[in-house]
C-alpha cells in the first residue's frame, strides 16, 4: 500500500495519529473476535486456524505484527470430534502503527470480569 493513506480525507482534521492508531487497532480486535469467533475447531486444527487468523489479519493496512493463541481447553467436544473457538479461549496480540505511532492492542479472557476484553495494551510515538 505504500506510505500514502489515501483514506486520510475521509477523516476529521482533529483526528490525530494517535486517534487513527488507536482507531485501528479497534477496528482489527473487533474483526477478529467477530470473524473467528465460532470457527469449528479440533486441538489438531488449533495451529492451523492460529495462523490462517493471523495471515488474513497481517494483510490489513497498518498491522506491523498479530500474534493469535487459541488456549487449551476449547470447551466441550461434541459427537463430532470438535468444538468452537469463543471468546475464553481467542488470545490475541496486534501491533499497529500509523505514522509516527504504534499501538499494541490486547483481547483476552479476563477471568475476574468473566468477559474476552479488547484493551490497548501500549501506544508510543
């Protein structure tokens, strides 16, 4: 894609880096969970699935790395042999930069909240 956001426009003049960034990195959690969230999956398919989420993700715009751990214990198996990837189990690393800055972006099962909470882990720049 280059340098050049050709989306740049379609933004408020006050939206900063910072905000696009952040912006971003949301936009790439939320996909996730909602893409992939679902998916049937066997423990011999969990590496598989691993990296097919993290290739589709690395080709958006602005992804400089995603890191995607589907955690053991993929709930019950069912007559079939498998199971479905949810949001306990869905761990999800991203790193996103846009301009001078870059964001790492979490989702994970947050056992005390009981929730698969999406969070901004870090922003530099």
């Amino acid at each position: 894609m280059g340098d050049k956001d050709v989306t740049r426009g379609f933004f408020g003049r006050e939206v900063s880096e910072r905000d696009r960034a952040i912006f971003e990195a949301g936009i790439k959690l939320g996909a996730i969970y909602h893409q992939f969230v679902g998916v049937p999956v066997s423990k011999e398919s969990i590496p598989l699935i691993e990296r097919a989420i993290e290739k589709a993700v690395s080709c958006q715009p602005y992804v400089k790395s995603v890191e995607v751990k589907i955690k053991e214990g993929i709930g019950d198996v069912n007559v079939y042999g498998y199971s479905e990837v949810s949001g306990r189990n869905l761990s999800v690393r991203l790193v996103v930069e846009y301009g001078a800055v870059k964001v790492t972006a979490r989702l994970d099962y947050i056992p005390e909240l009981n929730y698969p909470l999406m969070f901004i882990e870090k922003v530099e720049g």
